[in-house]
C-alpha cells in the first residue's frame, strides 16, 4: 500500500478517533505512516550506506514491488514485525504511556492495512512478519536455489543506471 494511501486512510480513521483520543490522534496518525521508514533503512542497508537519496530509495523499492511474484522474492521491514509491534506494546505500558500506546495502534493500523492489501493481491507470503521467520524462510529458500539478495542486487543496479541517465 502506497505512503499516500496510509496518509489519507490513516489520517480519516485519526480524525474519527478525535472524541476519543484528542490530541493523540496525531500519535496514531503520525505512526500509522513513519512506520514506512523502514523502507529507507532497507535501501541504505543493502546499498552498503553508499547511497542516500530519497528518490532512489523510492525508484529501488518501485522496482522492487513489480518483482513480487518472483519465487525468491521475500521482504522485511523491520518496523512491520511482530518484535517491533511487541516492543512498542510493552514500552508502552512500562511507561505507562498513552502517547506511545497510540503510536502502537498507529503501527498495527498500518500492518492491517499492509496485509488487506497484500491478501487482496495475493502476496502476503511475500513479506516476513517477524525478524525469526525471514530468518528461516531465508534460508529455506536460499537451499533450494533462490536468493533474495540477488534481487536486491539487480534492483539497486536498475536504480543506479535510472538515476545516470
């Protein structure tokens, strides 16, 4: 689901929260689509920190999205995982924090987005929950043949001719 979409969805479920919620509905909001930052760090992770262009973090994951379907393809964001979500969760609580306990629902606002999105596409095999399942889903795939960071590789490529011509 694009930034844009999280942006409006988000910001129209905020503002129904207004009675609610008050002003924490900018917490929420705000969670529901920086979460996405994630994406960036995945760029600067696999492009060695040797690239730090926003438009071709952007070009690289558009690339990247119309691989989907490719059977070595698999995905982790790491503020979409459960270790993330949990962490948030209980940070929360330790601190006893409504503020962060609205930036948590903001977050899994997103990933129930993210999910209805990728089921509706068929795809939600594409993307790793949990730091442990891409892990193993990783290794299970790179055994039989696939390499996701081969993809990785190609896409960054791809980005890098795109942002030279």
């Amino acid at each position: 689901m694009s930034v844009r979409d999280h942006t409006i969805i988000g910001g129209i479920l905020s503002l129904g929260l207004f009675p609610l919620l008050g002003a924490k509905i900018l917490a929420l909001w705000a969670a529901s689509v920086l979460i996405d930052t994630d994406h960036y760090l995945e760029f600067l992770y696999h492009n060695g920190l040797k690239r730090f262009s926003l438009k071709e973090a952007d070009s690289y994951h558009r690339i990247l999205g119309g691989w989907l379907s490719k059977p070595e393809f698999i995905n982790l964001s790491i503020f979409h995982t459960v270790e993330c979500l949990l962490l948030m969760y209980f940070l929360s609580l330790w601190l006893g924090s409504p503020w962060l306990k609205a930036v948590f629902y903001g977050m899994l606002l997103h990933l129930i987005l993210d999910v209805a999105y990728l089921y509706k596409s068929g795809l939600v095999s594409k993307r790793a929950f949990s730091v442990v399942e891409f892990k193993i889903r990783k290794g299970i795939m790179e055994r039989n043949g696939l390499y996701p960071k081969v993809l990785y590789e190609k896409a960054l490529g791809l980005t890098r001719q795109g942002t030279q011509n």
